[in-house]
C-alpha cells in the first residue's frame, strides 16, 4: 500500500499488481500441505504430505509465478521505468524503531508451533499458543502492530462451517463429480471457485468416496479438482480465504473501490499460465 502512494502507478497497473498477487497467493498454497485452506481441508484424508505437495504442485506454481511475473514487468516495463525516474530522492530525519531480535524470534517461534500443531492435528495445543501469543502482544505493545482479528475470525468460522455441513452435501456432489473426468473437472473447479471460496470446493470433493478410494484414477481426480480451485482463487475478491484482507488495504488507493470487471481481466493472464503449467506439466 505505501508503494501505491509513494509511486503513484496508473490504473492498469494497480489492478494488474491486484490480480497477480491473488492468483500468485492462491497457487503459492500449493508448496506445502499445510499453507492454504484448500490444501489443509485435504491433505490428511488424501493422504499428502509436504514432499507430495512440492513436487506435484509446487514446482508447478512456483514456476507459473515466475512466469506471470515476467510478463507483467515486460508489460510495464515503461511504466516502472517513468515512474524509477520521476520518484526524487529524500533523506530520512528520523530513524525507524528497532524490533529487539528476541521479539521477532519469538513471533517466530509461535508461527512455528502452530504450523506444527495444524500438522499434528492438535487444536488444543494450537489454541493454547494463540493465547499465550495474544498474552505476549499485549505484554510488549511497543513493538507490536495492532492484531486484526476481524478477518481471521471470519475465515474461521466459515471453514468450520464447512466442517459441520459440508458432509451433508455429499447427495448432491458425489453423482456430478463422478462424472467427469479429469480436464473438465479441472475447468469446473476452477469456474466455480470465481463464484465461491477454493477451500468450499476442495472439502465437497473430498466428501465424495469415489475420489478417495486410492486408485490412480481417484489420484488424478484429486489432482484436478485442487489444481483447478487454486488455479481460479485470483479471479474474484471472494474465490481465496486471503483475498478480501488484500482488498481491504489496496482498495483506498483505487478510485471508486475494487471493479470485479477489471480485476478478473487483469487477473486472467496469470490464471491461464497457472493452468497451462498444472495441466501440461508431467504429475505423478
């Protein structure tokens, strides 16, 4: 946001960054079992671990991110131009503060121990140490940002939600998936995931036991339906859980607010280059 303010960059450019940070925050969940929603509401029942992960989706992604990232600096490559000499130099009058390294050890000490309680599957244990890591920012307000609780919270609930009601929807979402087979289910979860949260349609896929029997075709379905939710999380504010936190702090700086119109168009070039990665490149 203070790089928006300070550069000042044009119009096409603001939405260009917005589309490619959602899709690039979408498929970069894909590099571990436990950093995205989608990934997490289905690693443990199919049976993926990190390694999996990396080497099935990640690579991919990660290679799909260096490449929409290129193409947009090859397209504004004038732009970033013009605005690298427009910008005039200043010098700092006072110096930032400086977090004590103990604290910032610490933040990642509790980030650490929740990645290994979600891995563990031990909600007790993760709660615990958001607690004593809530204790802690209040103890040491100094060097704390103020914690917003609003949005996770929000996320949260939805996800458990989707725990609670989620199987009941098996009646429905068994006999349309079975029927279709990988490349269309790909384009399916990819449209639908536009028009609802990626982690809603990864956790109905694993609702169904046709997906989840262990055979290779089950594995190509399970492939196809993750690949195609993140593949779609960039294309609208609500298709990723961290979409609408990204909105909240770039939308000031757009006139108007946010056009879905617009961010959809500028978001498509990236979404087509994650696509044509997770679908051409070899997966076991």
């Amino acid at each position: 946001a203070a790089q928006f303010k300070a550069y000042n960059p044009s119009t096409r450019l603001r939405y260009a960054t917005l589309g490619l940070l959602f899709v690039n925050i979408s498929i970069g969940g894909t590099l571990t079992n436990f950093a995205a929603p989608p990934v997490v509401m289905v690693a443990a029942k199919w049976e993926w671990t990190t390694l999996h992960m990396l080497n099935d989706f990640g690579l991919k992604a990660l290679l799909a991110i260096i490449l929409s990232n290129l193409l947009y600096a090859v397209i504004f490559r004038h732009e970033f131009r013009q605005m690298a000499e427009g910008v005039s130099k200043f010098t700092e009058t006072e110096k930032p503060d400086v977090i004590p390294f103990w604290v910032t050890f610490a933040h990642a000490g509790f980030m650490a121990w929740s990645v290994f309680m979600l891995m563990g599957h031990h909600p007790a244990l993760l709660l615990a140490g958001f607690l004593v890591f809530l204790a802690f920012t209040v103890a040491t307000p100094q060097w704390q940002a103020p914690i917003l609780l609003r949005s996770p919270l929000l996320v949260a609930f939805f996800l458990a939600s989707l725990v609670v009601h989620g199987g009941l929807q098996g009646w429905w979402i068994s006999p349309v998936l079975v029927r279709l087979d990988e490349f269309s289910l790909f384009l399916g979860a990819t449209f639908l995931t536009a028009f609802n949260d990626n982690a809603a349609i990864t956790y109905l896929a694993s609702q169904v036991p046709a997906l989840s029997s262990g055979t290779d075709a089950a594995r190509a379905l399970q492939y196809a339906v993750l690949t195609g939710a993140v593949t779609g999380g960039g294309l609208t504010v609500i298709a990723n859980a961290p979409n609408p936190a990204g909105q909240s702090i770039l939308a000031p700086h757009f006139q108007d607010g946010v056009s879905p119109f617009r961010l959809a168009l500028w978001a498509l070039a990236p979404t087509t280059i994650a696509a044509l990665c997770f679908l051409y490149l070899p997966h076991a």
